[in-house]
C-alpha cells in the first residue's frame, strides 16, 4: 500500500522576512517566506517550511507548477487529507476564518 497524494494550491509571498501561514477570505492557503524568488531560494524554503511544518521528508514534496509564479500545486506524498493538513499549519477552516 504506498502513501496517497495531497495536491494544495498555495500563494507565497516571498521576501516578507518571516515565515507564516496564512488563510485568506476566499480559502486560499499563503505562506509568507522570508527567501526572495530567486535562484529558487523561495522554493527551497516553501519545500522545507511545508516539511516541517506538517513533520515530513522534504523529499516527499514537490512544486508540480508554478515553479516561478506566486501561485504553485504543491503535491505532498502523505496520507493526511486536506483538513488535516490545515489542521497541522494552524488553520482550521471555520475556527481560523473568523479571524481574518
């Protein structure tokens, strides 16, 4: 039985100065990294923030597009659902949504 894929549409905001996960009005995940997007310096650390953040290998991420947009599909090999994976970056839909 191999892992299953979560596929997740992330914005980053790159050169922020810090690291955060973010939740906006219409539901759409966005990381703010401290990297500017060069040299895939803001990719490397979207890869390893997302591994940490959710406690898995950075091997099992990968951009599958938008490389170099603000908009990218992250596809995570894990066997969370997307509400967990919410759940593990601190942003409970419904709970968190209030907030913002």
């Amino acid at each position: 039985m191999g892992t299953m894929a979560l596929i997740v549409e992330i914005k980053v905001i790159p050169s922020s100065g810090r690291q955060k996960w973010q939740l906006d009005k219409n539901g759409q995940i966005k990381c703010y990294l401290k990297n500017p997007p060069e040299k895939g310096k803001a990719n490397k650390e979207l890869v390893s923030f997302i591994a940490e953040s959710i406690q898995c290998a950075q091997r099992d991420i990968e951009i599958i597009s938008g490389a170099t947009a603000r908009k990218k599909k992250i596809k995570i090999h894990t066997n969370n659902t997307y509400e967990m994976f919410l759940q593990k970056l601190g942003l409970e839909t419904g709970v968190q949504s209030a907030l913002f």
